[in-house]
C-alpha cells in the first residue's frame, strides 16, 4: 500500500450541479479523474503530457471506476478531495478517492488504472506493461 496522497481543496461550482444546487453525481468521476492525474504529476514530478515520453507510456487509462454517495455536496460546498494509490499489481493498480464537506466523508471512489504502452507489433493496439519499480517507490 503506498503512503503518498495528493490532496485539493476546491469549491463545488455551479455548472457542476443541478438546479436545485446539488452536485451531480457523474461529476465527481470526474474529481477523481483529475486527481488521480494530479497525484501521479505530484509522486513522480512530471505533467500528464510528460508521462509517455518519460516511462514510455501512453497513459495510465482507467478501465474500472466506482463510487459511494453518502452526503450531497453542494454548490458553494468548499470539499477536499484525498487520493492515494491503494494497491499496484505488475500493470494495473487502484487509486482510492474520498471526499469531504467540512472534514465530514461525502463521497468515496475507487479507480483501476493501467500502465499502458502501445503494442510494438500493432501500434493500434495498447495493452498493460510492468509498472517500473522506481515509480511505485516514488509513493512510499
């Protein structure tokens, strides 16, 4: 389990709610997407546009997301986002999501990412590699 998490603290804006001011849920994958990429520009000290060109990658797509809705946040709300990876595996791994409205948990989330390369023998095609082990040392 790596130690490292990112935080963020933003308000809840107004195009991210419905009209009664109530944070739409499909929003908040994309809270995490944004963290999770903040948090692997943080950990290894190079942008998201950087990553292919530094690991040989093309990118760290995320093939299962998840999410649990316990409190609405709402428009003003002003939230922290926590994120860390929970678990690496030889080419995926899990990132973890929770989210707070005034230190209280509102909405926790899960993400299961690739480290992913483009097919030598079909440049189309892209499939998992082994995450390098410097890189999972770089969260602890």
């Amino acid at each position: 389990m790596a130690s490292f998490i990112f935080r963020r603290q933003f308000t809840i804006e107004w195009g991210q709610c419905d009209p009664a001011g109530i944070a739409f849920n499909s929003r908040f994958f994309e809270m995490f997407d944004v963290n999770t990429w903040l948090l692997f520009e943080a950990a290894l000290g190079v942008t998201a546009h950087q990553l292919g060109e530094t690991f040989g990658i093309i990118g760290i797509p995320l093939v299962d997301a998840r999410a649990n809705f316990l409190k609405s946040p709402r428009f003003g709300d002003e939230v922290e986002l926590a994120s860390r990876v929970t678990e690496f595996r030889r080419s995926s791994f899990d990132v973890d999501h929770k989210l707070t409205v005034g230190g209280e948990l509102a909405v926790e989330g899960g993400e299961t990412r690739v480290w992913a390369a483009r097919d030598r023998d079909d440049p189309e095609k892209i499939h998992g590699i082994a995450i390098p082990n410097d890189v999972i040392a770089r969260f602890g």
